[in-house]
C-alpha cells in the first residue's frame, strides 16, 4: 500500500466516539489505485483557543455543540496549558455548576456537577476515551497526556449507562501524529515540587505513529508531614491497516505515593481554629502506595462513504496498600483529638467491550445519522480492611494545638473482607435527525441489565443483585440564526445501590429523570460562544434509614436539583482569550427518613463564578510573551450532612505569565491564591475537612526539540 500523503495528525478518531473527525480524501494530484490518500483532520485550528466548535463525548459521533440540545462544556488543552494544570481537579472551576466532593483524602478524584456527586467508591462518572473509568479506586489523574476534558450536563445513561444525573466527565487523550514533534517540561513550584513531563510523537513508518507521554514528580504540601511521589508513563500507537481500517492502542501506567491525609476539623462549628497545615495523622504511618494501569485497543472499519464500524476492548486494574490515622472524635475538651488507624487492601480489575456500527441516510427529506451499539463491562472489586477504634484504655490521641507524633500505635484487627463480582451488558440506539434547515431532532434509548454479587468473606454472607433499567433520552434544538440557536431536552438515567435491605434484599437502583432548556450562541468565525442553560433533576430510590430499623436503609429517599448556569469563552481579536462562567445550584433534600426536607446536599454552593482573560503580543524583537490572571469564587456551603455547620464563601485569585524567548523555548509563571486567601476545597464532617491551597508559585520551562 502506497501512500501519497499524511498532511496532518491521525488523532485517533477510533477511540469510541472520542476524536476529532476524520475523512479520507483522495490526492487529485496523482493518487493511484489502493493508495490511502490524504489524511485530513478536521477542528485542530482550535487547538491555540478556549472555545470548542464539535465534541464527539455527547453523542459518540463529530457534531457541533450549537446543535446539541444540552450544555456541553469543553475545556481545550489551551486552556490546561494556561492554568499549569497538572490534574483534573485545576481544572474544574471554569466550568459552571462543578464542585469539589470528599477527596478520599487527596487519593481519587471525586467531584459533583449539578449537585450530584456519585458513590463513595468511585465518585461520579469519569470515562476515558468513551470508556468508564473511575470504578474501584485510581489515583488523581495526571493530565500530562491529555487533550481536552469534556463536561456532559445532565444524564449520559442514554450512551454510558448507569451514571449520575448531573452530568459526566469525558477525558480525551492526545493521540499519535505522523509529523514528529518533541516537548520537554520542566518545573519547580512552591513546597518542594519538581516536575518533569515529556510529549513525543512521530512515525514509525509510513503506517504507524507513536506517542508517548510522560511524567516523574515529587511534590511537597502546605500541610505538615505530607508529601508525594508519582510516575506516570503513557504510551500510543496508531496503525493503518488499510485504506479503510485504522487501529489503535493507548495505555497509562500511574504509581503514586502519598499519605491518607484527612485535613483538620472543625471546633464548635468552626473550621477556621487550626492553621490550614495542622496534620492530624500519623507520620510513621507511611505512605498509602497506588498503582493503576489502563489499556484500550480500538479499531475502526470504514464500510463505505456513509458508514462505520467502530469496535473497542478497555482493561484497567490496580491496587491501593498501605496504613492510615484519621480523626475519630474530638473530646468535650475541644483539645484532644481520639484517632483510629486503618490499614487498606484494595484491588480491582475492570474489563469493558464496546461495539457500534453507524451511519447517515435521508428519508422522505428527513436526515438521519444513527448509531446502534452494545457494551459489556466485567468488574471484580476486592476491598480488605483492619481497622482499630480508639478505648478509654487506648485512646490514641493528639492534642490538635500541639500534635505530639511517633507514639505507640495500636494494631488493627479485621474490620472488612468482601469480593464483589458485577456484570452489565447494555444495547443503545441513537438517532440524530435533521428535520429541516433548522430543526434538529436527537432521540436516544439504552436498556442495561446489571448482575452483582458481594461475598462477605468474614462472616459468608452472600448479597445479590440483578436488576435491569431503561435510560431515555429526547432533545429538540431550534437553529435562529447561524449564531443563535434554542433546545429543550428531558431525559432519564440510573444508579445501582449497593448493599441490601434487613430482608437481604437488594435494593433497587436510583432512578432519575431531568428536564434542561438553554439558548446558545456562536460567533461567525467560532472562536467565541456562550451557553445558557436552565435545569431541573429529581433523583428517587436514594438510600434513607428504614424507619422499623434504624440499623438498616430503604431506598425511599429523594433529592432534587434545580439550577441556572451560563458559561463563555472567546478569543477577542489577536490578543485576547478569555472564558467564564455563573451558576446558581438549589441541590436539596426532598424527601428522607431522618434529613429535613429542604436540608441542602454537602458541598454544593449555591452559587459559584470564575473568569480568566490573557493578554498575548510579541515584544520588539518579535517573541510572544503572555499576560493573564483570574478569579473564582465559590459560595457557602454546608459542610455535612446533617448542617452541622459551614463551609464559608470564598474567592482566590491567579495570575500568569509566559515569555517565548526563542523559537523553541518558553518560560511560563503561574501563581495560584494570589492573595493566601484562606478557604476549604471540601468537606466530609466537621473531623474531615480539606483546606484549600495556600499562595502557590509554579516556574516552567517548555522546550521544543
């Protein structure tokens, strides 16, 4: 096989409906029979703005966001790179309506958008490349092979099956390029971090490319006594089989080391008593020891001009090892702090299939671009934990004003021992239709059936649960003008519940059901667009005590959320980039055993904003250089469940700066909490609460080879 051309990037248009659009396009200039021809990838000229013009994450096919009847969000690697963002959590505060959830310590990643959060294993709903990616536990991701981060509004149950109803997260990848290019980062921050990151990608051969991505860093705290390590390696092939089959394989290899760190608490309701590096665990502890490895094979079959065949294998496992002393109760003496001491063993290996053919056709003027696939996930979770409390005759204390380490630790004894098996198969059907020149119609249903089944190893209890569900979706967008455009969508999702009931019985999933209008505007060039958007999500079968025994859960709980948010991003003339967002979140309780109704869900603010705006021109001599800074703020909020007490507003600000001396070097400076304001990212009770970072200062160094 010949090929004539391969004028841009093959970025991986394979992974299940993750990639920038791809078409194969014949070379008028000479192309023979069985030549490939000219590769074109289309939406790169984006790549140096904020605003994003298509995802594929919403549908799994390339359609412009001002079609899509619900608030799409795409943070453009622009706009990582202009926050030195390292992990997904520097990024979530410019996007509307996403808040910080209880961090398992600095260990995962757990956020909720639109009030809505997820498990406690596992958080909400985060895919990589298409696929689910935070069952079980994995590390904080590393974005140093990321390409963008796409926020999903509402239910995705309809394409990704069981989910939060808020909305999902959508890591995509950046994926191997034929024309070679070399990057080498490196950087010394405040606290005693150093970091080191490279991006390499090029031909191998006239049909394979590679990337590869990786990253070393060692990283101190503001908090006392915390400190971590992490390696992360990610390597990604691209082959073209034939003209008309491409496959492709990406891989992450990520070990962290880190402590359990639980934050500080709160003294009468008042978190603002200890200074924000107080450590309330144990140094000789150690470290918790993380490993988490992903694997995705992919292959994309063009049957002809008008359909595809997209087929797809993902692997993930891990483990997570190691002793923690977290906060057990504060005394009436408002001094001495009773701890416990656990001792984790977590492991989990999680397997998904995915298959889809789809394709575009025109009846009676009606135009049709459907996709019908199926899924198949396998997970195994098998958690062990010891675990000791604190007795009146060992204690296991600390004095929070005047923490004295290193004495004698208790051993735990068995707590936790389960093996939990589940399996989901799942079938979709989706339909976008072009209705006339300004109507578009997208119609979507999935149905899953789920098994599990959770071995109590300690005592051999046996809990099992088979379910089904059916996640609907059906949105309708109105185009005003090429700029303007109006949707309306309503749609359903479901969760499943772990655990059982006093008869033994699994409990029935969540069930959710949401409704969203917005109006959306694009600029004739695309570089700037806004999106505002109005919604409203009821969530039932939420788990809430059984009132003939308080020791046990029913599923008759309910919670609601109802909201307005307005996000917007623009790149004004030569010199500026700019993207902000508002949102008011009403996230309650409307219906439980034991809560008030009304009692508002933790976390959430009422109402949070942030705004970035960068300056860029060229000095005398003709080198970039950048100027920039932003603003969040983020309102009160209640920092348990039972509105013990509050979390209270803050706002922290940003400032950067980058200069291109050379062609092939640039200089970056990024300053976070400009002002040392002091505030907390997240709470879990008044004994667990997370401290924001302190005035941070990161000095990079990019080089191009």
């Amino acid at each position: 096989m010949k090929m004539t051309a391969l004028r841009a990037a093959v970025l991986g248009a394979l992974a299940l409906g993750q990639t920038p659009s791809v078409s194969w396009a014949a070379d008028a200039a000479g192309k023979q029979e069985g030549d490939l021809g000219e590769i074109v990838v289309t939406g790169q000229g984006e790549r140096q703005q904020y605003r994003q013009s298509s995802t594929s994450s919403a549908t799994r096919t390339e359609t412009p966001l001002q079609e899509l009847p619900q608030s799409v969000q795409v943070v453009s690697r622009q706009l990582i790179d202009d926050l030195a963002a390292t992990r997904l959590d520097d990024v979530l505060l410019y996007v509307s309506g996403v808040a910080r959830q209880n961090n398992f310590g600095g260990l995962w990643d757990n956020y909720s958008i639109r009030g809505f959060s997820g498990s406690e294993n596992g958080g909400m709903n985060i895919l990589w490349n298409g696929f689910a990616s935070n069952r079980g536990y994995a590390p904080p991701r590393d974005m140093a092979n990321v390409e963008s981060v796409d926020f999903l509004k509402g239910p995705a149950a309809a394409l990704y099956g069981n989910s939060e109803p808020g909305g999902t997260i959508n890591v995509v990848t950046k994926k191997p390029q034929f024309k070679s290019a070399n990057a080498l980062d490196l950087s010394i921050g405040s606290n005693d971090a150093y970091r080191s990151a490279v991006d390499s990608t090029g031909a191998l051969s006239s049909t394979v490319a590679y990337r590869l991505n990786a990253a070393m860093e060692h990283k101190g705290s503001m908090r006392d006594q915390v400190r971590s390590e992490r390696e992360f390696f990610a390597p990604a092939f691209t082959w073209l089989l034939t003209e008309n089959t491409i496959l492709n394989y990406e891989g992450e290899f990520l070990r962290q080391k880190a402590p359990l760190d639980r934050g500080i608490v709160a003294v009468n309701g008042n978190a603002g008593v200890l200074p924000v590096s107080r450590f309330l665990g144990e140094p000789n502890d150690g470290d918790i020891k993380m490993q988490n490895q992903n694997h995705l094979l992919t292959l994309e079959q063009r049957l002809n001009e008008n359909w595809h065949l997209r087929t797809g294998i993902f692997h993930k496992e891990g483990s997570l090892d190691g002793y923690s002393t977290e906060a057990f109760a504060l005394q009436a003496d408002n001094a001495t702090l009773r701890r416990q001491r656990r001792y984790r063993d977590y492991s989990w290996h999680d397997t998904s299939l995915q298959a889809e053919i789809g394709g575009k056709f025109a009846t009676a003027g009606v135009g049709h671009e459907v996709l019908v696939g199926t899924e198949v996930d396998w997970l195994t979770l098998d958690q062990r934990m010891l675990r000791i409390n604190p007795s009146n005759v060992a204690p296991y204390a600390v004095n929070i004003y005047n923490p004295v380490y290193g004495q004698a630790q208790p051993t735990p004894t068995a707590n936790t021992d389960t093996s939990e098996r589940q399996i989901s198969t799942g079938l979709y059907l989706q339909d976008q239709l072009s209705l006339s020149e300004r109507w578009r119609l997208l119609a979507g249903v999935r149905a899953d059936a789920f098994r599990s089944t959770l071995n109590n190893l300690r005592n051999g209890a046996v809990t099992r649960q088979d379910k089904h569900a059916y996640s609907p979706r059906l949105g309708l967008t109105y185009l005003l003008t090429p700029s303007w455009s109006v949707y309306v969508s309503a749609s359903k999702s479901f969760r499943p519940n772990s655990g059982s009931d006093v008869s033994g019985n699994a409990f029935s999933p969540e069930t959710s059901r949401a409704a969203e209008a917005g109006l959306k505007f694009q600029s004739e060039d695309k570089r700037s667009g806004a999106t505002l958007a109005v919604f409203d999500i009821t969530k039932q079968n939420v788990l809430t005590t059984d009132p003939a025994n308080p020791n046990f859960s029913i599923a008759a709980g309910e919670v609601r959320s109802k909201g307005v948010e307005l996000d917007a991003n623009a790149r004004l003339g030569h010199h500026w980039r700019v993207t902000g967002n508002l949102a008011y979140t009403d996230a309650y309780v409307s219906r439980d055993n034991t809560l008030p109704v009304g009692s508002r869900l933790v976390n959430i603010p009422r109402s949070s904003a942030s705004l970035l705006a960068v300056f860029e021109d060229a000095d005398a001599h003709g080198a970039p250089y950048g100027v920039g800074g932003g603003l969040n703020y983020v309102g009160r909020r209640t920092g348990d469940q039972a509105g013990s007490f509050m979390l209270p507003s803050y706002v922290t600000a940003r400032a950067l700066a980058y200069w291109q001396f050379t062609p092939k070097m640039k200089l970056s400076l990024d300053v976070n909490n400009l002002f040392n304001k002091r505030y907390y990212s997240s709470s879990y009770n008044s004994l667990w609460i997370m401290p924001g970072d302190e005035r941070n200062a990161t000095l990079a160094l990019n080089i191009k080879f």
